[in-house]
C-alpha cells in the first residue's frame, strides 16, 4: 500500500477530474453539453496547433483549412454524394485526409519559417474557402451539406437507434456525443504530452530556440518542421470530424480566417507549448461567446442579438474581450494561463516552508520552469 | 485587345494600391522585425474616418484628417503597447506579432459594429466618371489610384534614400546592434515607420473602395490581407520587393478576373484568391521571396 499512495496523490486529481466529467451529463441540460462538446473539439484543435506554434515556434493561421478538411472529408466520405463508406471508417480516413493535406503543404511548412508560415498558411484558408464554396458536388457550395451521425459497431450518436437510458436519463446527441469527444480528447491529451515530453517534443524545441545549433546537434530541420505540421493537422482534422458531428451541418462560412484567429487565441492565452494551456484557453474562447449569447439580458452594457446598430451585441462582446485577452495577456503574463497557474501554485507551495533569505527568489523547480516558458514565449531565432 | 489592356490597366491601377498597404508591411518589417497583422483595421480606420468626415469638412480635408489619425494611432500602437513587450529587442518581434492580431481584433470589432451592414461612400471627387483612352474605357479613380500611389511611394522612397530617418531606418535594418551604439533611437525610428505605414494605409483605403468597388464595408480591411503576399513575394525586406510583388499580383487578380470565362475550371470568383495562390507556387520555388537578401546563420 505504502507504494501507491504517493502514486495516488499524483495521479489524483486527474483522476478526480476524468470522473467529474464522465459524471456531467448526467446533471447538466443540452446548452451546458453543447458548450462542452464545442469546447472539447476546440481543445483538440488547439493542442495540435499549440505543438505546431507554441512548441516549434511555427506560426499557422491555416487552422481553419485543416479542421475544413477534416469536417468535409469525414461528411463526404460518411454521405451521399460521396462513397458512403461506413461513418467510422471515414472519421479515420477523414483525419488521415487532414494529415495528407498537412503533408502536401510541407514542402512549403519544412522550409518556410516563424512568421513568414504564419502568412503562407494563410493562402491555405482563402484558397480552401473558395474550394469550398466552387466544388458543389463534393462541399454542398455555399449551403453546405448535413452530416450523417457517427455508428460504431452497431451504436448511432443519434437521437435515438438504440433508445438508451442510463440511470433514468434518457441519452440524446448530446450525451452520446459527449463521451466520444471525452473519449478523442483523452486521447489527444496522452498522445499530445507523451510527444511534447519525448524525444521529438525536445527536437521541436530546440529548433524553435536555435535552427542552427539544433541542426549541429542532429535534429534534421525540415523534416522535423514538415513532420510538426503534418501532426498538427491530424489533430485539426479531429477536432474538424468532431464539430461536424457536434454542428450537424458544415458550411463554408465557419471555416473562414476568424477561425483560425480563434484558434490562435486559445494557444496565447492558454501559454504557448503547454497541453493544458491550449485546453483553457479553448474553453474560454469557445465558451465566452456562447455563454454571453445565453446571459446576454443580464449583462451590462451587452446587448440582446440583433437588438438594433451600434450596440455591444454578445458576439461583439466576447470578441473584444479576447482580443484584449492577448493584448493583456502578452503584455503582462506572457506564458498565459498555464503560467499564471503555476506560478501560483509553486507560490502556495513555497509558503508553508521555512522562510527563504531574500533575493533568492522561487524555488529551484519553478524558477527552471519559469525559465523554459521565457524561451516558450519569445522563440528566438538567429537571424542576421 | 481591350480586354488585355483592360485587364492590364486594372491590375496596374490595383497594384499600385496593394503597394501602398506592401510598402507599410516592408517599412514596419525593416524597423522592428515585426508582421502587422493590424494593417487591416488601420485601413479601415483610415475609411472610416473619411467616410465619416467628408460630410463636415470636404473630401481633401476628410482625407487628410484621416492620413494624420491613423498614422497617429499607428505610432501610438506600437510606441504604447507593442513596444511594451519585449521593446526594440528583435526576439520579441514575434510576441509583438501576435499582440498585433490581438489588437486587430478589437479594433476590427469596433470598426465592424460602426459600420454595421452598410456600405458607406467616401465621397471621393472621381465618382464614377470614365476617361477614354484610346481603346480601352477607365474609371478615373483608376488613374488618381496609380498617379496618387506613383507619387506616395516615390515620396516613401526619397525619405528612405534622403533623410536622416531614412539613413536610420536603414542602419537599423541592417545591424541593429550596430546603429544603436551609433547613436540610432531604435524606439522612434520604428514608431515613425509605424505612423509612415498607418498614413499609406490610410490612403491606400479610399483607393480601394472608390468607384468600381461599392464603398466601404466591414470586410474591407481583409483586401488588405493581400498586400501580404505581395510583400512577401518582395522577400520582406525590399522596398523595391515589394513594388514587383504587389504589381505582380494585382496584375494576376485582374487577368484571371479578366479571363474568367476561360478559366470555369477554377470556380468563379477566383480572381480574389489567385495572388494567394501565385504566393505558394513562388514560396514553393525560393522560400525566402524574390528579392530577399541572403541569409547566414551566426552562432
């Protein structure tokens, strides 16, 4: 026993937070689990783009397109027109489509870098945007196509097909739904960290802080650049499959460069290289909107939608606030969330200890870390 | 014929506005290392406040009221907030950068709610009158577009080759260690290429939503998007880089606008999206842009 309770204690609160969660749809209404469900899918794609930006210090604004591809991919594959390969086997197909996009890009992704990616990639979301639009027989042109539900193994995410009620809640979309993205999210979270923490996860930092010492120490650069691209495509083309299921419908217009910007604000306010850092801040920049359409009566200075020009509406409002969220967030905690988080709680931590002489500063473990996410947040590069 | 020279003219009279807005992104670039991605809403600021004013005080006043606002806001953006990040350090440029979408996207929700779902004239003097030339029929806002720009980016340029900021922005660009011990004031140097570049955005604005095009609306700041492919054709670094590319693609837009009916294949509307498209084939080729200068790594 004596061996598995510090085990336990470090494991804990994981473990109490992956029960807390599988345990929500039980008590919350459809609203409360669609955020979930937005958040969720959000998540995925933000971890994927925070490898790609955070970690390698590739700036992407192409995430929309590769989410794009996932969602149409999985609905074209799924439905009629299309193959209408059984839904499972297309979600799999549709996020290896998303990494061959990814990999068709790389020529571009290996060799182009930093900011300059940033704009590159934005080629990716006009040119999709009008592949969307133009190729009807595949997207659905501008009204998009519906989505036809995923079945595994004989279990519809539908309303119904089988009925099924657990425990006296009767499970809807919502609910079958929200353990599959649980399911994809855990999943993203495990892969995500073990990549981060293992050899590839060093190699991509070190490019990010020298290209040119990197490549003297082996890291082979453009394969490294192009192989961070085609993963962080995977995970849009994921998240991509699980807000189709969770939309019902894909158009073309959600899938435009604000998206992208979305996304991008997930990592930088959540800490750039950091999986829980993307996480956090998916949830805020997915749930802010949402929620201040829901509680808009009750909010000051934000109005109903659509209650006449020039007022703060909840959309205008939420974006605002983001928007000031990485102004403020760069400019005074510049590892965003997941900094701020842990630099409280080394500070809890360091409390109950004996008194430390002045100047000394915190303790070893997070002065190191705080360190490491200095570098995090200016990638440095050496340029002439 | 005419539809060559047509097309040829529109896409002088559109590249010549792209290298406004180019010209901006390659001065801000030179002096703090930084992308603006804020050039969109400094456009439609500057649209804005001359749609707004042109009412009160004519339209040569509202212009130059607006000239003066955004490149004031400009500065003050980058000496404000931008500079607070990291300062003249050249590792912080690509935090600035980001801080740059970051205000784009409250100045651009601001701008959008004003705006709403309106089209708003600016005013301008050329209205829709047409001049012919030989063959070919051109809006005069076609003509003021390529005169106004050929004398701004002149005017650019002589203060890059003639003036003492100019010499600094230079120096500066060149070795930015270096110009500091020689006395360069790194903070102002980039706060005035900021303010140059929010004043040709301003201009670049009217240009852009004058007669062809239906007035100033809340995606207008997005045409300045394709300024970056422009620039970065030019390699990011080069004035004259950044010229070429933008006539490069302001040329491309308007043929394969020009020419649409023989190029269905590629789905209508895709005059808009062809410089994206011109800006990946040439990155495929030269990573680094046409006229960037060679790179070498120190350790």
């Amino acid at each position: 026993m004596s061996d598995l309770r510090p085990h336990l204690l470090k494991r804990g609160p994981l473990l109490l937070t992956a029960l807390l969660l599988c345990a929500l749809p039980f008590y919350l209404d459809a609203f409360w689990l669609r955020i979930g469900l937005f958040s969720m899918a959000a998540a995925i794609g933000a971890v994927g783009l925070g490898l790609l930006s955070g970690t390698a210090g590739q700036l992407s604004l192409g995430h929309a397109f590769f989410l794009a591809v996932g969602a149409y991919g999985y609905v074209w594959l799924a439905g009629e027109p299309g193959p209408g390969l059984p839904p499972a086997v297309a979600a799999v197909l549709a996020v290896l489509l998303a990494g061959a996009a990814g990999g068709l890009f790389s020529p571009v992704a290996g060799r182009v870098k930093g900011i300059y990616l940033g704009v590159a990639t934005l080629a990716l979301v006009f040119l999709g945007h009008h592949v969307l639009l133009t190729a009807d027989s595949v997207t659905g042109g501008f009204n998009g196509r519906s989505v036809p539900p995923l079945e595994l193994g004989g279990f519809t995410f539908a309303e119904s097909d089988p009925e099924l009620t657990v425990l006296g809640v009767p499970f809807g979309v919502e609910e079958r739904l929200w353990y599959l993205g649980l399911a994809l999210f855990a999943v993203t979270w495990f892969t995500a960290r073990g990549l981060l923490r293992g050899r590839p996860g060093r190699a991509l930092v070190a490019l990010r802080d020298s290209e040119t010492a990197a490549s003297v120490m082996g890291v082979h650069v453009a394969r490294y650049r192009s192989t961070a691209f085609v993963v962080s495509s995977m995970y849009a083309g994921l998240a991509g499959v699980l807000l189709a299921l969770s939309f019902r419908r894909v158009v073309p217009d959600y899938f435009s460069l604000a998206l992208s910007v979305d996304y991008l604000a997930m990592i930088v306010i959540g800490g750039l290289g950091s999986v829980a850092g993307a996480t956090a801040g998916a949830v805020f920049v997915t749930a802010l909107p949402l929620l201040m359409t829901r509680y808009a009566d009750q909010l000051p200075l934000v109005a109903a939608p659509g209650s006449g020009d020039g007022s703060i509406g909840p959309t205008e409002a939420s974006r605002y606030l983001y928007g000031a969220a990485i102004v403020v967030i760069l400019l005074y905690a510049p590892d965003g969330l997941h900094g701020l988080a842990r630099r409280t709680r080394a500070r809890l931590r360091r409390r109950p200890s004996a008194p430390q002489p002045p100047g000394t500063g915190p303790v070893p473990a997070a002065a190191a870390a705080s360190a490491a996410s200095d570098t995090t947040a200016r990638a440095k590069e050496h340029t002439p | 014929m005419t539809g060559f020279l047509d097309s040829l003219l529109n896409g002088l009279a559109l590249g010549s506005v792209y290298a406004l807005i180019a010209l901006g992104f390659v001065t801000i670039f030179k002096a703090s290392g930084v992308l603006s991605f804020t050039h969109g809403s400094l456009l439609l600021l500057g649209g804005y406040l001359v749609a707004v004013l042109h009412d009160d005080i004519d339209f040569a006043g509202a212009l130059a009221v607006a000239v003066l606002v955004t490149a004031a806001v400009a500065g003050a953006l980058d000496r404000l907030v931008l500079q607070r990040v990291g300062g003249t350090d050249p590792h912080a440029a690509h935090v600035q950068t980001i801080v740059t979408i970051g205000i784009d996207i409250v100045l651009v929700t601001d701008l959008a709610r004003r705006i709403g779902g309106d089209l708003l004239p600016l005013g301008d003097p050329w209205g829709s009158a047409v001049t012919d030339l030989g063959p070919v029929t051109v809006a005069d806002s076609r003509i003021a577009a390529i005169l106004v720009s050929a004398v701004a980016i002149g005017g650019a340029f002589a203060l890059f080759r003639f003036t003492p900021w100019g010499l600094s922005l230079r120096a500066a660009a060149e070795d930015r260690e270096a110009a500091a011990l020689m006395g360069v004031r790194l903070t102002r140097v980039r706060t005035a290429a900021w303010c140059l570049a929010g004043a040709l955005a301003a201009l670049a604005a009217v240009f852009l939503v004058a007669f062809p095009a239906p007035g100033l609306e809340r995606t207008t700041g997005q045409i300045a998007l394709k300024a970056f492919p422009a620039a970065i054709l030019g390699g990011m670094t080069s004035p004259v880089g950044a010229l070429v590319g933008s006539m490069l693609i302001g040329l491309t837009e308007a043929f394969v606008a020009g020419y649409q009916s023989d190029l269905h294949v590629l789905g209508e509307g895709f005059g808009d999206v062809a410089p994206y498209a011109v800006m990946v084939l040439v990155l495929l080729v030269r990573p680094a842009g046409l006229f960037a200068a060679k790179g070498a790594a120190r350790v």
